[in-house]
C-alpha cells in the first residue's frame, strides 16, 4: 500500500523526544530505567497507526510497551493518537526493525508482537518477511529464555510460513487460531488493519511462539 507523503511529519517528530525517541541506541539496556519500574516490556515491530500498541498500554497498565515504524508519514498518526491521550507506559521508535539488536540488549524484553507484517509473497523477497529466521535469531537474542513472539495476519500463506518457520527454528507454538474472531480468545486488541480486513470477511491467524532457550 502506498503512503501519503505529510512532508511535516519529520518536524512533529522531532518536537516530540519524549514519546519518539531519538538516538534509541543511547538506551539499550536502559529502557526500564527510562520508564522509572521494573515492569515487563514489550515490543511491537511495525507498529503503524499504533492503534493497537496504544490500546495495549490502556489495557494493560503494568507493561511497558515501545513501538517501532520505520515510516515517518505512519508513525506520525501514532504520535497524534498519544498526543491526545497520553499514556506513560509506551513509547515510539522512528526506526528500521532489522536494527533492533542495535536498540535492545540480549534477554531485555518480554514479549513481541508482529501484526499484519508485510507478506512478501514473492519467493525472492523471502528474506524479508519478519518471520525469516535471520528476523527469528534477532528475536531470540533481544528476548528473555521463554520469551513469547504473538503473530496476527490475515495472509494464510504467510501464517503457514511463519509456522513453518517457527517449528524449524525450535520454538514451541501455542494458542493457534485459524479464525481468531470466531475464537474464544477474549483480551486481542485490534489493529487499523485488522478491523478493515475483517469487515471485509477476511478470516483473522493468530498464533503465539515461546523462544525456549
């Protein structure tokens, strides 16, 4: 999908370092300190509109989140969403996901979350799907032993891929689910994308994966 350009969107980020943070690098291994607790923190790649990453910091108080997005003109609506109704345990990340072992030391987060990433569906831009196991081995170093990686899509073939990928990479799956909205499964916040997709009759796959060490 292609993004509308906001050629103002570098200018709001900028004034706003206290929820998008500059230099991320500067705080590996610091981000609780950051936060002022020792509570869980969590990370969502590709965080778009941050409908969800926002919703999760409102529903889950105790857990510290950030939120990384490459796209200034996308992550921009995510800083407008805060400034409307900020919360004190999430934070942004204007960065590139395939640096993130740059942002975060080994074992510092709990848990992950991709949501509605990219399929990629080509065979040559495989390696550029965020379940790729070079995206797999950096997850595996920035989470704790036993950390989780929770994956929503509504692209089967890149559900089936990621399964794929996760069993050959040694992790435990659990909690699959062919139709999540038809599911019992009762604490998913929605994404921007997922509620259009699903209005649209797209059946929603969720799993999650346990990096055991």
């Amino acid at each position: 999908m292609r993004v509308r350009n906001k050629p103002w969107a570098k200018d709001k980020i900028i004034e706003h370092p206290e929820v998008l943070i500059p230099n991320p690098e500067n705080y590996k291994e610091k981000w609780r300190a950051w936060f002022g607790n020792d509570h869980p923190l969590h990370l969502e790649i590709g965080m778009g509109k941050g409908q969800f990453i926002l919703g999760m910091a409102k529903q889950y108080p105790m857990i510290n989140f950030i939120g990384i997005e490459i796209e200034e003109s996308i992550i921009v609506s995510a800083l407008e969403k805060w400034l409307e109704d900020p919360q004190p345990n999430v934070l942004f990340l204007n960065e590139n996901a395939q640096q993130i072992t740059t942002f975060f030391a080994e074992g510092e987060l709990d848990e992950l979350y991709l949501n509605f990433s990219d399929p990629w569906p080509k065979h040559r831009h495989e390696k550029r799907r965020l379940t790729y196991p070079d995206f797999l081995k950096s997850y595996r170093a920035i989470l704790k032993s036993e950390g989780r990686l929770n994956l929503k899509t509504d692209n089967q073939g890149l559900f089936e891929y990621s399964l794929e990928s996760f069993s050959k990479q040694g992790l435990q799956l659990e909690q699959i689910s062919l139709n999540l909205h038809a599911s019992n499964y009762t604490e998913n916040v929605q994404t921007e994308y997922e509620e259009k997709f699903s209005k649209r009759g797209h059946r929603i796959y969720r799993c999650t994966a346990i990096f055991s060490q």
